[in-house]
C-alpha cells in the first residue's frame, strides 16, 4: 500500500482525477482547489474533512472506496498524524479493518484529531466573533462557521450570537414586539434590519449631495452679475 500511496501524492490531485465519473461526469471537468496538508492540528480537522467531502464530491465519485481512502491518506502528513496513517495502513494491509465508505476513515479520523480539544478551539472562536465593520451577511456566515462543532446550541448559542453583533440591531431585536428566538430567527431578521439600515444610509448620503450640488448651483446663480 505505501506504493499506492506514493503513486497517489506523485499524481498530485488525487486519484481519478481525470477520470470520468458514474452518472453526472460534470464534476471531472471542473476545478476543484487542493487540499492542504493535514497534520493532525485538532482545530484544522473539521476543515480538511469538509474539504475532503467536497473533492471526493466532485471528482472521485466513481472511485472505489479503496482509491479514496489512499487518496484522503496521501493528504495525511507530518506531527502526530504520520503515525495515525501507518497504523492506519498496516490495519488496512492485515486486513484487521475495511471500510465500506469512505465515510468510515474520515469518522476515525475525526474522532483521533477532533474530540473534546477541537471542540474548546471553536468554542474559543466563537466567543471572540464580532460583527464591527463587517455586514450582517459576512457575519452570519461566519459565526456559523464557527459554530460548527463548538458544542453550543440552543439559548447559549443564541446569546453568543447577541454579543458578537453591533449594538444598534441587538437592541431593535430586543426590543420588538415579537423579538427572535430561534437561532435562525435571529440571523434571517438581524440580515434584514442591517440591510435596510445600510440601504437607507446610502440613501441619506445620495440626498444629502443632491442637496449640497442644489445649493451650491443656487448659490453660483445669486452671484451672476
């Protein structure tokens, strides 16, 4: 298998990737970003893994579970993770494991590097998310990001998404008749309320130059000889 393996970093993009896939071949003639390394860094696990996801998504669908596999593994590299990867191997070598999916490997591989670690890192993130200068849209996105595996739900979440967005929509929210209470809730009105508000300024600022040119040509024409 280190063969296989070889082979694999050699191609350099992954096994199959010129290869056409079963049904929609779509995905073989798109470009899809490499993966960066992993190294088993607990707060990179969730994002190799999604990147993962994608690429196999995308252009190794036809694949058998077996190139897949050693095609994830080929991005498994360096620190704590090169010794994961040989057990892994040599497991897959005696035969003591096989997986049916490649879905399988990537639980594992999860449970090895994410835990309760992964966990603290984002709920870390999280915490230290604010809105600022950005807009609610960037925002929104963002905290989800770093909700993702965080282990906050429900009202902790809620409340964490509170403090992270500027002050003037929080307080709009809150104090509405009917303020959000879901999660979602909060982010669909909080979306709303910040792109009217900045709708409305824009439009401030055009009607505030109109009337400053206005007076301005006013004052040029009592000035005519």
């Amino acid at each position: 298998m280190q063969a296989q393996i070889q082979a694999l970093l050699v191609q350099a993009g992954g096994v199959g990737g010129e290869r056409g896939t079963t049904g929609s071949n779509m995905g073989s003639h798109m470009e899809v970003a490499k993966l960066a390394i992993f190294n088993g860094e607990a707060g990179r696990v969730g994002g190799f893994i999604t990147a993962c996801r994608l690429y196999i998504k995308m252009k190794l669908r036809g694949n058998t579970v077996e190139e897949q596999v050693q095609w994830v593994l080929t991005y498994v590299q360096g620190g704590s993770a090169d010794v994961w990867k040989e057990n892994i191997m040599e497991e897959l070598e005696s035969g003591e494991i096989e997986y049916e999916s490649v879905e399988e490997l990537l639980t594992c591989l999860k449970k090895e590097f994410g835990g309760g670690e992964e966990e603290s890192v984002k709920a870390a993130e999280l915490r230290k998310l604010e809105q600022g200068g950005k807009t609610m849209e960037e925002f929104v996105q963002e905290f989800k990001r770093a909700a993702r595996g965080s282990g906050y739900e429900g009202r902790p979440l809620v409340e964490e998404f509170k403090r992270g967005m500027n002050g003037g929509i929080r307080r709009k929210l809150m104090e509405a008749e009917n303020p959000p209470t879901s999660i979602e809730n909060w982010y669909r009105r909080a979306t709303v309320l910040d792109r009217n508000w900045r709708k409305s300024r824009k439009e401030e600022e055009r009607l505030r130059k109109k009337e400053v040119g206005g007076g301005t040509q006013k004052q040029e024409r009592q000035n005519l000889p």
